[in-house]
C-alpha cells in the first residue's frame, strides 16, 4: 500500500522529513480492524511529530490520527464492526484500563496511553489498523473529509472547550484559529456564547467572522470585553500571559496543545490574583469523543475542509506550517 512515513523529523519548510513509501499491507491483529482509508486529517500535532517537536517513539511511523474509511478485514475477538461498516480512528489508540486514571473516567492521562500516528501507523495510507473498541461511528450527516477533522482537531478542542469552564451565554475568547478553533468557535457560538477570537492571520480572522464571532483582532489585541473563558490554540507560550490579562476575575483559560513555545514569567496581580486559573488539556477520553460527534451532529458544526491528496502530504504540512490553512486540511485517497 502507498503511505507515508516519518523519516528524519526536522523543519518541513527546508528539509523533507516525511517520505512516500510502499508498505506491505497491514494485518489486523487480535481486537483489531483494519480501515480502507477514505480520508485523513492533518492536524498540527503531525506536524510536530514530522518536525521533532514531539519525539518520534519508533522508527519510520505513519502519521495521522483523522482518520475515515470502511472497515475491510476484522482480527480475532472482534466483533463491535462489521466489514463495510464507516468508523473512524482517534489520536487515543488504547489505554491500559486498570490505573487509577482509566478507573476514574480519565483515560486521557493513563500513563500507558497508546497514540495513533505516535506509537502505531496511522492514516497518511491506504489502510490502516485500530483497535476496536477506541474506534468511533461516524454520524450519517457528515461525509468523510467533514468527518475527518472532527475527529481530533474537534473532539479534543471540545475537550479544551470543556476545560475553560465557558459559563452558558459566557464570553470566549478564542487564540490562534486553525483546525481546532474554528469548530470549537461554532461549538461555543451554537450554544449561546459570545466569541472574539485573537489570531495573526487575516485570512483566519475573516473566517471567524463569517462563522459569528462577534470579534476578531491580531493574537495580542485586547479583546472588547472582559472573558469568562478562553482557549489557546496557538502553540504560543507567549500568548498566555496575554490571554491571562483578558480573563475576568474568575476567569479560566485552556492551553490545548500537545506542545507549547516556552512560556514567560506571569505577572501576579494582573495575570493571576483575582481566582484566575491556568489549565492543560490532555488528548481526549472516548466519552469525550461520543459526546462530541452526536454535539457536531445535532448543532451542525461543520470544519472548512481544504482536501489534498494523499500523494500531496508533505505538501499539506509545509503549507500548515506557513498558515496557508483555513480551516483543515485532509488528506483524501483516490
Ligand atoms: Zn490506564
Ligand atoms: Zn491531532
């Protein structure tokens, strides 16, 4: 099958860390199905795998943890899919169920989690495998390259949604506006809230605009009224001490990557006296992912897609890097 790999992790815009290879076709192995891949999102975290932001954990893996397709060969002990089913597969691969974390109903932070496109090969491929029972069904009303990026980019912006602590009819305030934010945005917007969103790109701010935000200014503007809560998207820690002065005594905001530039000394009195709280967001539980794709469906949250294909994966990254996105890229087989 045709697929890509990470090889020499390092800058995409002058080096070429991923590399188009021929892979034998994988097999699924016991509580596994297999996944003729249909589409497959690029979200920013494979971007720092393929840059070395986040240090690869095996050789030469296949990125990508968006991914749509039908299921086409099932392992021993399956039983949850059937072959034709539409599933999707996660950043979450699989957790080992018996720490106090995944005893808690937080899975996310189980020291032994297992991540799709990090500790197994994704869906930059024509197939791909995954465990079952962390695969999701998909909603009838979206196709597959809408589905995609629902599937990390808005289950964990969800998540990080969640974590800010948005009061209903609260005001958000939303930094950097990529993949993650801009569905996260119709979230929020769809349930009440009032939305400014802070981001140095132009093209990004008129996209947040026509989606309903009330506001949209460069990363560092001060927003036009105090927040309840925001999120940080951007892989900035410069921006948190400027998020943290936009919050309203009371405030919260989420830091939602997976990696973030370092972060400057904060200022006591007016970055974090007044209750105002600093939080991360860690991947995702499947009870965040189930709550979030029957959300996405019933509000009709729908990412701007931007389909490439599979062919043209490292063409995807250089351009994710350079903020030519809007909205998310997908990967599409043909
Ligand atoms: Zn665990
Ligand atoms: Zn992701």
């Amino acid at each position: 099958m045709q697929a890509w790999v990470v090889d020499h992790p390092g800058p995409v815009a002058t080096s070429s860390p991923l590399r188009r290879v021929q892979l034998p076709e994988p097999e699924p192995g016991p509580g596994e199905v297999r996944i003729r891949v249909t589409a497959c999102g690029v979200c920013r975290t494979d971007l720092h795998l393929a840059e070395g932001d986040l240090a690869p954990r095996r050789d030469r893996t296949v990125p990508g943890h968006e991914v749509v397709g039908v299921v086409d060969a099932l392992g021993t002990g399956t039983g949850r899919f059937t072959v034709g089913d539409r599933i999707g597969a996660a950043w979450l691969r699989r957790t080992c169920g018996r720490c106090r974390f995944c005893r808690s109903g937080r899975e996310n932070l189980c020291p032994d989690a297992r991540f799709t496109g990090w500790d197994a090969d994704g869906g930059y491929a024509e197939l791909c495998l995954v465990p079952e029972a962390y695969a999701y069904r998909l909603p009838g009303s979206l196709d597959d390259v809408t589905a995609a990026p629902l599937l990390c980019a808005g289950i964990v912006g969800y998540r990080a949604l969640r974590r800010a602590e948005l009061p209903p009819g609260g005001r958000l305030g939303i930094y950097g506006f990529g993949a993650s934010a801009h569905v996260v945005a119709q979230v929020a917007i769809a349930q009440g809230a009032t939305v400014h969103v802070l981001t140095r790109s132009a093209a990004a701010r008129e996209l947040a605009l026509s989606l309903g935000a009330a506001s949209a200014g460069p990363a560092d503007d001060v927003p036009p009224e105090a927040l309840d809560s925001a999120v940080l998207f951007a892989p900035a820690g410069e921006l948190v001490p400027v998020a943290m002065r936009a919050l309203d005594a009371g405030g919260t905001l989420a830091v939602a990557g997976i990696h973030l530039s370092d972060v400057p000394a904060l200022d006591y009195d007016s970055e974090l006296f007044r209750e105002r709280q600093l939080r991360s967001v860690t991947a995702n539980t499947r009870a965040d992912g189930d709550e979030f794709l029957h959300l996405a469906s019933t509000l009709g949250v729908r990412p701007r897609t931007d389909p490439r294909p599979l062919a043209a994966a490292d063409q995807a990254l250089e351009d994710l890097a350079a903020d030519r996105i809007i909205g998310a890229a997908v990967l599409v087989t043909e």
